[in-house]
C-alpha cells in the first residue's frame, strides 16, 4: 500500500487505520500481521527491472504515467516463472496506480480499481482521496525489494515485499514544497498482500497489510 512514502503525520495516521479496518486481512487468514501460507524468508533478489509497461499478454490495460520526479525501483522481477512474473508486475500496476493518482490528483480516472479488489480497493480508495484532499503527494525514489511470491492456486496468490523510501519524501502537489524526512527504521516497510486472478486476467489485490519499521526490511 501506497501509505509508505512518509506522508504528513495526518496522513499517515488515517492510512494506519485503513490498514487495521478496511484494508486488513480477516482473522481466520493473519496471524501477527501475517497473512495465512506467506513466504517469509529474508533472502534480497538481486535483480532489477524497470515496471512493466507491455501488455503482450493480449489485456488491455488502463496507461498509468509517473511524473519525472517519482520513481519506483522493483527488484527481483526475473523470476523465471511465467505465472509469478505476471503476479508481480501487476503488482508493480497497482502500485504506481495509486501514485499516479496521488501524482495528478485524479482519482477518478486513475487505474487504481483496475488492479485492486474488495477490502484493499475500499482502503485504497479512501486513502488516496484522502491525500489528494490534503494535496499531498510524494517526490524522490521509493525501491522495492525482497520481493516473495507464493502461489496457491490458478487464481490465488500471496505478494511479500520491502518497501525502502529512505531517498522519498512528501511533496505540496499544490505548491509543489516538499518536506524532507529524516531515515530512520521507519522509512522501511514489510508489505503482506493477498492477490486474486480476475476473469480478464488481472493479478487484482484484494487485501494488504503493512508493517512499518519491520526488522526483516532494515539495510
């Protein structure tokens, strides 16, 4: 969840609440911020690609555009795995979805719905509102990492990864100001995501919790 890139205090305190109600996994499927069957090992990928932008898989997919001042690092998506690789880069989707809106203060148009289902797309929804409300946005580079997937089954999945933005920062959408913030063990955050096969073909996020400052993300 997009929650990560240090926004103002308010911000970040209703993004946490979204991730307790809205956005939070059922209790028969978490266990200690876990969700059911996720990978949990700490071994970083060394590879790293730009986001996907094709769509040779024959869907057709909303364009979601990036403003030059923010960039998202995926590591890890060479997988070798044809069915991991398509879970991640709609992963990647979804992601840069909800910055784009953040990024034009275009909710409505954005993509965010095409990638993100049930729980996660109300808390999505709510939060991203709730930012460009406050035209809030974020500036730098935000690298994601140690990027897990464990597959259940043809139509269900399980997205694990670090989120690091100690080089982002928030940004005044409307006087373009950014605030710098301090790196601390805050700046890296522990995502745990359920994902879901659509009939279209979309790798759609249904559920995600995040772990602020989790040890398993620090440099």
């Amino acid at each position: 969840m997009n929650c990560s890139i240090r926004l103002a205090t308010s911000t970040l305190t209703a993004c946490a609440a979204l991730l307790l109600t809205a956005c939070g996994s059922s209790d028969d499927d978490k266990d200690n911020g876990k969700i059911a069957g996720a990978d949990t090992g700490t071994k970083k990928s060394a590879s790293q690609s730009p986001s996907p932008t094709a769509t040779a898989d024959g869907i057709d997919r909303p364009e979601i555009k990036l403003p030059a001042d923010m960039r998202n690092v995926f590591e890890g998506r060479e997988t070798g795995d044809a069915v991991k690789g398509a879970i991640l880069a709609d992963n990647e989707r979804r992601i840069n979805a909800v910055d784009a809106a953040l990024a034009s203060g275009d909710v409505k148009h954005s993509a965010i719905a095409f990638y993100t289902t049930d729980r996660a797309l109300m808390g999505l929804s709510d939060y991203t509102k709730r930012a460009v409300a406050k035209d809030i946005s974020w500036t730098g580079t935000t690298r994601y990492f140690d990027r897990q997937v464990t597959v259940f089954g043809k139509t269900s999945a399980v997205v694990t990864y670090c989120a690091d933005e100690s080089r982002s920062n928030p940004k005044d959408r409307r006087t373009n100001k950014v605030t710098k913030v301090k790196t601390s063990p805050d700046s890296y955050v522990y995502y745990n995501t359920a994902v879901t096969k659509n009939e279209d073909g979309v790798w759609q996020t249904r559920d995600l919790s995040e772990n602020r400052g989790a040890q398993r993300c620090q440099p």
